[in-house]
C-alpha cells in the first residue's frame, strides 16, 4: 500500500515537472526575444512593425541581423519562441498568465505572416484567422441586397443610388480651409469626454497633420512617450461625420488612448517590453480597430453625436445642418454593409475576381463612388485580410463592452480595461 501511494506521488512528479516552464527560462527574456525577432521580420516587409519605442539597441541589432537570416530561419526561431512561451500559459498568476497567452497568440501571427512572406497562398478565412486570431464569416453579396433595397428608399434623387448617395453626402465635404478648425474642435470634444472616465498620462499629446496619396482615411503613428502622430489623408473630400469619427478613432479613446496607456501600465509600471512593438498583422490590431470603432459610440452615445455636429461642428463649417439628421440616418444604414467588404475582399485576395470587378462591386455593395472604391481597393491590396479588423472588431469589442449592461460609467470601466491590459480577441465576452 505505502509503495503504490509512493508510486503515485512520484507519478504526480513527474508530470508536474513536464508540465512546469524550466527553471533557466522567463517571461522577461521571452518578450525581450520576441521584440528582438519581431524588429528583425520587420527589416524584411516594410510597414511590419506599426510602431516601437523600446530599447534601441534591439533596433540596432535587428538590422545587423536581419541580413543573415532568411525567412525559414526566422520561421524556425518564431517557432522556437512561441513554444518558450507556451510553457507558461498555466504559470504564475492570472495577468502572468495573460502575458504568456498574448506571446503565443502575438508569434502564431508572426509564423503566419513568415508563411506568407514565403509565398504561401492561405484563403482569406485562413489567413485572417492565422493573422488576426479570429475567423471571420463571410457572407454571400446577395446577402445584403435587402438592405442595400432598404436605402434605396432613404436617399433623394433618381439615377443609380451610389451615385445619388454621393451627390447627397457631397453636401456634406468639408471646405478645405476649413478642415483644420473643425478636426480641432472635434478632437477637443472626444478627448474631453475620454477625460471624464480615464485618466490618461500628464504629457500625452499628438500632432495632427494632413497628407495626401494613401489608400487609408486616416492613420495614427504612436512615437511612444505617450505622443502620437496623426495624419488625415485629403485625397478625397471629407464630409462633416468623419471629423468626430476620426478624432475619437485615431484620437480619444481610439489609438493614441490605447497606446498611450499600453505604454504606461504595462511598458513602464510592469516592464513588459513587448507592447513596446506592435507588429501591424497581429491580433493587437483587432482590438486596436474594435474599439477604435466602437469607441465613436461609446463617447457619443444615442444622438450626442449629431446633437455636437449640429451645436458646434456645422457653424464652424459654415454648411447648413437642416438634412444633418438624413445624412447621419443615412451612415447609419451604410454600417450594415459593412460585412460585405470582406466578401469583396476574399473574392479580390484569392483571384476570383480582378481590380475592376473588386471596383464595380464595392461601388454596388458599399454604395460609393468610383474614386472611393479605387480607395477601397488599394486599401485591400495593401493590406488584405486586415480589413476585418473593422467590422468585425468592433462587434466584438461592442458584444463585450456592452455585456456590463447600459450603465455608462460601467461600460467605460470595462472600455479602459480593455485598452490597458493584454487583451486578445478570446478574451473578449461574446466572441465568435
Ligand atoms: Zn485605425
């Protein structure tokens, strides 16, 4: 009897021990290896890493590296350092084991995008879910035809409805001259009410500057030390919705809120160096546009929106706002076709279809003009499956947000949450 409990006690060792991280390893050299190899594959495809502030010196050595390895050698070292940091998903407590699960999800997209990078063709789902950690489901064009029959019967005019639609909303561009004031004021508003429920570092600040020849609408470079550089592409009129859709996205609580607090509760009071990069195709990117998204209705809840608009945004544009609810109805039912950007952009990405087709059918199925739907399309081109990161992440960011019920002060509780710990999509309450 005492030989069998014996037995079993040394059994129970035994497994313990193979379940345990090695004594010789730690999560601090695992991220620090990480940024290390993430900076490296960033020296291989330009506008990988989105942003870093670390340690320069891994900067440095990145570049000396990254001639010598090739990119099955760099496979082969992500592979080594996700299982590394396997090894600690069940150690320590709960936020060390977050960090652990945010490692291994961080380097699975890093392995993913090697096999792209080595020219590996991955359908959109694959490529999506290896990139993004989330699989998107896309639906068939005909899908959306009742809302798009749905619209049809809003918007003013005859002829075919993009083009009605584009005709209505270009009474709403902004004048040039007058883009500064208004995204200044706009800014100002999203920030104000960022204030009310997160406290964000004393020096955070941004820069905002407006660029042409990009096939994004707007672009957020975080510099680190809590200071973002914010450029807001002029290519194309830009109508009076987008200043306060763009202030709270790349501004308050969008992505300068996010990294801003990313760097100061877990880069500088923690010393967790590996939110110190951010590798652009990476499931940080989901909940970086999920809640940037939803962070326009989380700060301008029911019609406070168009309410700010109509207050203070169209006196500084000088446009009368006598149709600024129609049109704010009108975006309204345009976010439903959201989801019909991703079977546009599977059919595009796999080959189905080609450039001008991938055109014609955003122009039919997000209903804008051809210009935009160019846009849409370098956009798409550039960078693929990460166009689900939208839509798709900003139900999913709303599903958990909205969970602690409808008592603001909650929601922005959770919202902050969110945006200052290691969250990955599986994280997130009511995921797909
Ligand atoms: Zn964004």
């Amino acid at each position: 009897m005492r030989r069998l409990i014996l037995a079993a006690l040394l059994l129970c060792v035994c497994a313990c021990n193979e379940a345990a991280p090695p004594a010789t390893d730690n999560l601090d050299a695992i991220a620090r290896d990480y940024v290390q190899l993430s900076l490296t594959i960033g020296e291989k495809e330009e506008g990988y890493i989105d942003a870093y502030y670390g340690p320069e010196e891994l900067q440095a050595k990145a570049k000396a590296d990254a001639p010598k390895l090739n990119l099955e050698q760099l496979s082969e070292r992500t592979q080594q350092l996700r299982t590394r940091a396997a090894a600690f998903e069940d150690a320590g407590d709960a936020m060390a084991q977050r960090r652990a699960r945010f490692l291994v999800a961080q380097l699975t997209s890093a392995a993913t995008r090697l096999r792209m990078m080595r020219g590996e063709k991955l359908s959109f789902e694959d490529e999506a879910e290896g990139l993004f950690g989330v699989r998107p489901d896309v639906q068939p064009l005909a899908s959306f035809d009742p809302v798009i029959a749905r619209i049809e019967g809003v918007v003013p005019g005859t002829g075919p409805l993009p083009e009605r639609i584009e005709k209505f909303s270009n009474r709403f561009n902004i004048r040039k001259e007058r883009l500064k004031p208004v995204f200044d004021a706009a800014i100002a508003e999203c920030k104000r009410r960022t204030l009310e429920h997160i406290k964000l570092p004393p020096n955070e600040r941004f820069d905002l500057k407006f660029v042409t020849g990009k096939s994004w609408s707007g672009y957020n470079y975080y510099q680190g030390n809590a200071h973002s550089r914010i450029e807001i592409n002029t290519d194309l009129p830009i109508r009076i919705s987008r200043a306060v859709d763009l202030g709270c996205h790349e501004g308050y609580p969008g992505h300068h809120v996010l990294n801003a607090l990313l760097e100061q509760r877990l880069v500088r009071e923690r010393g967790w160096v590996e939110l110190s990069v951010y590798p652009l195709y990476s499931p940080q990117s989901l909940i970086a546009e999920g809640s940037a998204n939803y962070g326009i209705d989380l700060a301008f809840p029911g019609n406070e929106q168009i309410e700010f608009e109509k207050r203070v945004l169209y006196p500084l544009t000088g446009l009368p706002a006598e149709e600024a609810e129609s049109y704010a109805r009108l975006q309204q039912a345009l976010e439903q076709l959201s989801g019909a950007r991703f079977t546009i952009a599977k059919q595009l990405l796999e080959g189905t279809i080609d450039d001008s087709q991938a055109v014609r059918l955003i122009q039919r199925y997000q209903l804008v003009s051809e210009e935009r739907a160019k846009q849409s399309v370098e956009f798409t081109k550039q960078y693929r499956s990460y166009v689900i990161n939208y839509g798709l992440g900003q139900d999913m960011v709303r599903a958990d947000v909205e969970a602690v019920g409808s008592d603001p002060t909650a929601r922005w509780r959770r919202m902050e949450a969110l945006l200052s710990e290691p969250t990955l999509p599986s994280d997130l309450k009511g995921r797909r």
